[in-house]
C-alpha cells in the first residue's frame, strides 16, 4: 500500500468514525458500520486502528492538534497581549466543534465511563493549565501581570475557555461568542494586570 493511499484510507477512516460515533454514540457504533461507512474492510480498519478505541482518540487528538498549532503560533509584546490574542483562535475553535458537536460531548461522556479515554481527555487540560501557568508566571516577571497564584489564573482560563466554547457550540446565536472571549480575557486581565 503506497503511502498517499494508506492516508486516504486512515482519513476515510476517522471520517467515517466522526459520523458514526456523533449519530448513534460510542457505544452504539460498531467497527462494521465504520467500515462500511468508510469503505474499507475490516482488515483495513485493524491496520490503521488496532481498537475503535483508538480511532476515537485519534478524532480527539486531531482536534486538539489543531488548537495546539494556532496557540503555538501567537505571541505578542506582553503575556496580556498574548492572551488576549489567543482568543483570534476561537472561530476556528468553534467552527470546528459546531462540526462535531456530538463528537465533542462524546469526548467528555466516555471519558466519565472509561480510564483510558479519561487520561486522554484529561491531558490536554492539563497540558494547557501548564502552558498557561508559564504564560502567568512570564507575566510576572515581564512585570506586565501581578504576582498572583500562576496555577489558579491557569485554571481559570482554561475553565473559561472551555466555558465559552461549550456555550459558543451549544448556542451559537445567543451572543457574538468571539467578541464574548476577547471581552472575558480582557475582563481578567485588567483584574491580574500592574
């Protein structure tokens, strides 16, 4: 199997998984409906995915691949500046969880019910409160936030971070959820700046 072609298949593969776990869940989606939604064999599916497990994770992590590259991107004069301007990604962030709403709650349902995706699902939080608390504590030392308790200033932006995307997906004409983010990182700012 030539390269190019073994990442169609894989694609076809997570595609298919997208559909079939947002429409009947977890659970309820089978390997051979995968398959049979992908077009591929069985044989196929176990070469690129030993579980339907693993495809599941993979969804997740592609889509938290994508928040790591646009947050790996923004740097600005200051920590504030910085921060605020990571919520420029939001849309992106939005655009692509309104796509895969299901799949975004399916995350966080399996992770309630199984260790493993719960670790997997837990990590990227985790991750994200660190490279947070850096910011804050960089923050700090720039002299452009006051010293505050870097983990908790972390844990509130990821708390808030998620708050709005949640909010953004679930209801997305209540209010302009982008203007909504760069408001709220402003709001804590001020509330953290010198």
């Amino acid at each position: 199997m030539t390269q190019q072609r073994a990442e169609e298949t894989r694609g076809r593969i997570l595609d298919a998984a997208v559909r079939k776990f947002a429409i009947a869940g977890y659970d309820a989606a089978s390997v051979d409906e995968i398959c049979a939604e992908a077009g591929v064999s069985k044989g196929a599916f176990y070469h690129h995915f030993p579980t339907k497990q693993t495809v599941f994770l993979a969804l997740m992590q592609g889509w938290l691949g994508m928040i790591d590259l646009g947050m790996d991107a923004v740097h600005s004069e200051t920590v504030p500046e910085t921060l605020i301007q990571m919520t420029e990604l939001l849309p992106g962030v939005f655009a692509a969880a309104e796509d895969r709403l299901p799949m975004f709650l399916e995350f966080w349902l399996q992770a309630s019910r199984d260790e493993t995706v719960w670790k997997a699902v837990i990590a990227p939080y985790r991750h994200y409160q660190e490279h947070f608390a850096r910011l804050v504590e960089k923050g700090i030392t720039e002299g452009s936030l006051k010293p505050t308790d870097s983990q908790v200033a972390a844990q509130v932006i990821v708390s808030m971070a998620v708050g709005l995307v949640l909010q953004g997906v679930l209801d997305p004409h209540s209010a302009n959820w982008e203007k909504t983010a760069r408001e709220s990182m402003r709001i804590l700012m001020n509330g953290l700046a010198c």
